[in-house]
C-alpha cells in the first residue's frame, strides 16, 4: 500500500488528478452542503449529560448506549434514616457532601467541556515548571555556576521554541475568556471586573513577550545561517530575550493556568478514583467526544475520497445521457 501511495505521488500526471479531484469536491454543491450539515448537527447535539431527542442522527451514533451508562453508573447518596443510624454514619454523609461539592466545581453539567479545560491548563502549567527549569539550569551553567546537566535539561530549543509558542497560545486564550460573561474551558464565571482586568493585562504581556521570544530566535537562526551579520549588541539583546525574557514569560504564563490547573489536577485525581471505583459518567463523555470526533474525521476523509468517484462517472453519464 505505501508503495503503490508513493508511485501515485511521483505519478507525472498526479498534479492534474489532484486538481481534478479537488475541484470535483468543490463543485458538487449538494455533497458538500450535507457534509456540513451532519458535521454541524453532531457538533451541536447535547452533551452526554443532556437527554438527547434524536439519538440516532446521525446514523451510527451510540447515544442510547452512552446515555444508559452515564445514567446507571451515577453515585446512590445514602438516605437521611441511614445517615441518622450512628454518628459513623453521619460522618460518612458529611464527608459525602464534601467529596460532591468537589466533583461539582470541576464537573460542571452546564458547561461540561471545562473539565477538558482544566486538564488543558494543568499540562500548559507542568510544561512552563518544566521549560522554566531548563532555562534557569542552562543560564546556571553560562555563568558558571553548575557542571554538566543531566539529558532532560539539555533541551533549551524544546524550552525556548515550545515556551515561546505555548505562552502565545495560553496568553490569547486567557484573553479571550476574561473577555466573556463567562468563561467557556475555565471558570471565569466567580471573578471580578478587576480581577479580570488583571488576567488580560497579564495575557497581553504574555503574548507580547512570546512575539519578542520568535522574533529572537529566528533572528539568531538567522545569524547562525548567515542570512544576518552578528553584534555584540545584538548578541546582547537576544541572549537577554532568550534567556531572561523567556524565563520571566515562562512565570507568567505559568501564574496564568495556575488557577485552572489546579482545577485540571481535581479533575485528573476525579477520574484517578472513578477509574478505580468504576464510575462511569465521565468515562461516558470521554467516549462521547472521541466518538464524534472520530466520525468527523472518517465523514470528512471518506467526503473528499469517495465524492469524484461519484461524481465524475456521473456527469459523463449526464452527458451522453445516460441518466436523466
């Protein structure tokens, strides 16, 4: 099979069957039209947590199956003449309470896609600890004061490219929740007017100095191509931006998903213990979004694959009339 794909690519006439195929994708109106149709109704359908009232649109789609399994695996609370038997029993239940009102602060049934969120957010947060050690580590050794660094802190290019693109995506993102009523992947719901004036001065600053970060390294890659004539002022400012303005915006961004980290390692202890006690309702989202986003995929490869096939016999059939 990888031979035949790579005989087709180096194919002399693969260039006009690629346009071809592209423009019959685009032409037949009415494919395409239904393509966004099913894609845009499985991404607005309600959420696992939400009865839905067409489960099988569209076709193939487990609804019942999830809906079952979120439902017959939520937690049973004990009942108040069980909880008033002995005073061991009540504190069961207080303890009970607690561990809900847990759960319910980072699993949100109105906004069900913030537990993603917060996950997100806890990455985001162990990689700027992490590309903010490496930095630290590595200017130590340009000063001289520590020896040779294990492998794992070695990567200052992992540090600084990834700091840098990661920072830009975290300080925009930051920016655009604190700009709505109410935020969509981390609770922004709780805070201040000026508490969310603080988190989008913040996120401007952040994404400025990712810009600043780019901007240095492709100038120094530039440098060691030797696209630019190298400076001792230049060398200063770019070691100054690589080393020490990284490292700050690294912080910041950090400071940035602290908040909804902490949420994202709530949410990953949550379904730590359901894993073990077999609660399955967020299991049942989990496999809810994996599922449409798999079925997004396949309807889109099997739209742009299958959709000349169709139709090139087809309008050769139109034109000898064949077909009415």
């Amino acid at each position: 099979m990888m031979q035949f794909l790579y005989n087709l690519v180096n194919w002399q006439y693969f260039g006009i069957l690629a346009i071809i195929w592209v423009i019959a994708d685009i032409v037949w109106v009415g494919r395409w039209k239904a393509l966004v149709g099913r894609v845009g109704k499985l991404i607005t359908k309600p959420w696992i947590f939400k009865k839905d009232k067409e489960p099988h649109d569209p076709p193939l789609y487990p609804r019942e199956f999830l809906e079952q399994l979120a439902l017959n695996s939520r937690r049973e609370t004990k009942t108040d003449a069980e909880s008033k038997t002995s005073k061991e029993g009540k504190d069961e239940r207080i303890l009970e309470k607690w561990a809900s009102s847990l759960m319910d602060l980072v699993f949100d049934a109105r906004k069900p896609i913030r537990s993603l969120g917060y996950l997100l957010a806890l990455a985001f947060f162990i990689f700027f600890l992490f590309a903010d050690t490496i930095v630290i580590a590595n200017t130590m050794v340009l000063l001289g004061l520590m020896g040779n660094l294990p492998p794992v802190l070695q990567r200052l290019d992992l540090a600084i490219l990834g700091g840098a693109l990661l920072s830009a995506i975290v300080g925009v993102w930051i920016l655009v929740e604190m700009s709505g009523k109410e935020g969509e992947l981390i609770n922004a719901d709780t805070l201040t007017d000026s508490q969310k004036k603080i988190f989008k001065v913040l996120s401007l600053i952040v994404t400025l100095f990712s810009a600043a970060v780019m901007v240095a390294l492709a100038i120094q890659r530039l440098i060691s191509l030797g696209s630019l004539q190298s400076s001792s002022t230049m060398d200063l400012i770019i070691s100054f931006i690589l080393y020490g303005l990284l490292a700050i915006n690294n912080s910041l961004s950090a400071a940035l998903t602290y908040q909804p980290a902490a949420s994202g390692f709530m949410v990953a202890t949550f379904l730590l213990v359901e894993l073990i006690i077999g609660i399955l309702p967020v299991l049942a989202f989990l496999a809810d979004v994996l599922w449409r986003g798999t079925y997004i995929i396949l309807d889109l490869v099997t739209w742009a694959v299958f959709t000349p096939i169709i139709a090139i016999p087809y309008v050769i059939a139109k034109m000898f009339g064949w077909v009415g």
